[in-house]
C-alpha cells in the first residue's frame, strides 16, 4: 500500500531530524505525532477509560444505586468543605469547624484574617467561596489521573488518607465523617492489599470521578436548575456584585469540566505502563502487596 501524503510528510520530517537539518517544521510535524501518540490510549487505558465510562453511568444515570455510593457522595462533600477551610487558612482566617449532614449538605464556618477588617474580609470571602468547587475538582482530576497506574494510586491513598485526618479535625463535633470516613479507609487498605493493589487503582479512579462528575452535577443541581439561594454561586453573586448566580456556576462548571478532561489527559499521556508491568513495580514499592 502506497503511503498516504500525511504519512510521507511525516517520514521527510523524521528524516531531516535525523540528519540533524534544524527544520523548525519538521520539528514541529514530530510534536504534533508524539503528542497524539502520548494521548492514544493503549489496551490497559482502554480498560481504564471504559471502567470511567461505567462509574459515571453509575454516578449519575443510575438512581436506584444512590444508596450504594451515599458514603462516597459524604466524602466528596467533605472534600469541598475542606477545600472551603484551606482557602481560609491560606487566607489567615482562623476556621471555626466543618460541618457534614446526613443529607449530604455541609457548611465550613470561619472568621477574621489579617487584618481583620470588613472589606478585607471580603475579599478573603471571594477566594474561600469558590474554593470548595474548584479545589474539589482539581483533586478529583488528580486522582483520575493516578487512577491510571496503580503506584500513582497508592500515593493518592495516602494523601486521600491525609485528607480525611486534616477534615475531621476540624468536623470533630459531628459524627457523619468519623463513620463515612472510617469506611473510607477501611476500603482503601482492603483494595490495597487485594490482587497487588489493582482494586485499589480503579477506587481511586473511583473517587476521582466522584470528585469530579458530583461536583459537575452539584454545580448544574444548585445554580443552574434549580437556583437554589442558598448555594456557592448565589452567595458570591451577592458578595461579587456582578453577573447573576447562573453565570458563576456556567463559569465554575466549565472550570470543573476542564478539571476533568485534564485529568485523562495526564493520565492517557504519562501512565503507560500495562497491568503486568504496574503489578510488578507495585510489588516493589510501599511495601508491596499480599497479592
């Protein structure tokens, strides 16, 4: 078969650079196939992307399996509230507790920052209430990244791990995250010592979809379905003084979407690695596992 012309561009492009021609378009010709290449998923990413694929159905198709991933849904509300808390302690503000309800509600309550003063606590308002979306997002675009190796996987257990300790310190006065988060854990050192941590890999890629598709959907549920008063977007609307409540979560759903779509590209482009070669180099770090 004849090479088609985009295919023989790219052979002249190879072999400029090997013979060390300093062609700025050729140059940028091997860019552009290295990057699509890096972006194509091999057979162990296909699995990885289709189980993605099926935790949203799950997520947010399926209603008669709400009860199932409730614990998950407390964790992920707990995630934006401590998102909230350490936008305030980057802020100076002193945090006064968080709040998680059995209907999957939360309030993060702080005050003061330096200096303490009316307009400056404004402004610490308009970095703290954004916060709880968009940290959540990253952090779930981050698991779903590990989520594509398994040794990538067990680090983000570990931090998941910090998450939950730095969060119920400041909710110790409730007790829905001492029993959502005690399940947590308890399920992350099961999946870590289950079949060389591979359960472990598709529970973080889990929560990392959580992260991302909940708050995705919280987003449209609070300010652009139902507006409801009481939500992020509406309070920093009020506090901004500018474009409507609807416009900041249009604004913040695109950001979260982003979040999203980036976090399979980190890990379409930098976990390569087949099953086999990720139990084995699992095997070899933090302690390995059972098998």
């Amino acid at each position: 078969m004849a090479p088609t012309r985009t295919q023989a561009i790219r052979a002249l492009a190879t072999a400029a650079i090997l013979a060390g021609v300093q062609d700025p378009l050729a140059e940028l010709i091997l860019a552009k196939r290295d990057a699509r290449e890096d972006l194509t998923p091999n057979p162990t990413q296909q699995v990885t992307l289709i189980v993605a694929a099926c935790y949203i159905v799950v997520i947010g198709i399926l209603p008669y399996l709400e009860k199932a991933i409730y614990p998950f849904k407390l964790l992920t509300v707990g995630l934006h509230e401590m998102c909230h808390a350490l936008a305030g302690v980057i802020t100076c503000a002193h945090i006064e507790s968080i709040t998680l309800e059995p209907n999957e509600g939360g309030t993060t309550r702080m005050r003061g920052g330096i200096p303490s003063v009316r307009s400056f606590e404004n402004q610490l308002t308009q970095i703290t209430l954004p916060a709880g979306y968009l940290g959540s997002g990253l952090i779930g675009a981050i698991f779903i990244a590990c989520g594509f190796d398994t040794n990538a996987s067990k680090v983000s257990a570990l931090v998941l791990a910090f998450f939950l300790l730095l969060t119920l310190f400041w909710a110790r006065r409730s007790w829905v995250p001492y029993l959502t988060f005690a399940f947590v854990a308890a399920l992350l050192i099961v999946c870590w010592l289950v079949a060389r941590s591979v359960a472990l890999r598709f529970l973080i890629l889990f929560i990392g979809v959580m992260s991302c598709f909940y708050t995705i959907w919280d987003i449209v549920d609070d300010t652009l379905a139902r507006k409801v008063n009481s939500s992020d977007a509406s309070e920093y609307a009020n506090l901004i003084g500018c474009c409507s409540s609807r416009f900041w979560g249009a604004f913040w759903l695109l950001q979260s979407i982003l979040f999203f779509g980036a976090g399979l590209m980190v890990g379409l482009a930098v976990f390569k690695d087949d099953f086999e070669t990720q139990a084995q180099k699992a095997d070899n770090f933090l302690g390995g596992s059972p098998g």
